[in-house]
C-alpha cells in the first residue's frame, strides 16, 4: 500500500493551482497526511539587476514576500471542523522549478502537486513549463492538474448524496 505522509502543492495563486490545492486536500485528508504549501517569490533582486535594484527598491523584495505571506494566509484558512495539519512556506528563488524540487528534497516530501496551465506548443516553448521542470527533476512522484481539471475530487456532501 502507498503511504502518503507529506504533500506539497505548489502555488501561485492561479486557477491551476486552485485546482491542484484541491486534491492536495482531499489526498492529505485520505492518508492524513501533513500538507505543505509552497509559493516561490520572485527574486526582485535578480530580476531587476542587482545594483539598481539596491539603490531604487530597498523594500521591495520584503513587500513581495509579505503579501505572498498574507496570500497564502488566506488561501488557506481552514474552516473545517477537522483541520488539515498544514505547513506554508514562502521561498525567494529566481527559479521556481528549482525551489520546488529543493524543497521536497529538503523535507523528504512524498507527492508533489502541481497545477498546469495546459499551453499550446508555442506557447510552451516561449515561456517553458514550471510543471514539467518539476516532473523531471522530483525526488518524488508529482501530480499534475489541469485547470479545468477533471471531475475527480468532490464534495463529501455530493458523494453522500450519491450512496445514498
């Protein structure tokens, strides 16, 4: 049997991830499992070069990563009568493939989540694919969701419905 005792769902705050915090829910609930939930903050300092960076916008790396904080606050309230044991993290990386895979690798994660946005072929070679970087560079299995993703997590009230 398949033991799933950490899940990371990576996210940044877009449909897809919506999506693939979804079924990190539902599977952290199925194998109570401790669910980690990852934002990659933008390296400002690097995006923006350095020096000018210093001089221009001293504070602004700080306010990124605060707002993602408060972003993943409110992603994640739980008003669940049985609450999820739920860990956020915020991490600075220019690349957010790489902070994903070091994470889990970091914290010996069992499944990683991610949403993808499902591109065309041009698209995809102009922009590239955070999800498919994390496929082939996971210590671990990595789940892919798709928004709109299939109907495969449901509520426990339509499922109670639907035995009855």
């Amino acid at each position: 049997m398949m033991a799933l005792k950490s899940i990371l769902v990576a996210t940044d705050f877009g449909e897809a991830a919506g999506a693939a915090l979804a079924y990190g829910r539902e599977l952290a609930r199925t194998f109570g499992a401790t669910l980690h939930v990852l934002h990659v903050a933008d390296d400002v300092y690097v995006r923006l070069g350095g020096d000018a960076y210093v001089a221009v916008l001293p504070d602004l790396q700080k306010d990124v990563e605060s707002a993602a904080h408060r972003q993943l606050a409110d992603l994640l309230m739980d008003n669940d009568p049985v609450p999820l044991d739920v860990k956020r993290a915020v991490v600075t990386s220019p690349s957010t493939a790489v902070a994903v895979v070091q994470y889990a690798r970091d914290l010996g994660i069992d499944l990683i989540i991610v949403g993808t946005h499902g591109r065309g072929t041009m698209a995809h070679l102009l922009m590239g694919s955070v999800a498919e970087r994390v496929v082939r560079t996971a210590p671990c299995p990595v789940l892919t969701v798709r928004h709109p993703e299939h109907d495969f997590v449901t509520s426990d009230a339509l499922v109670t419905t639907t035995q009855a």
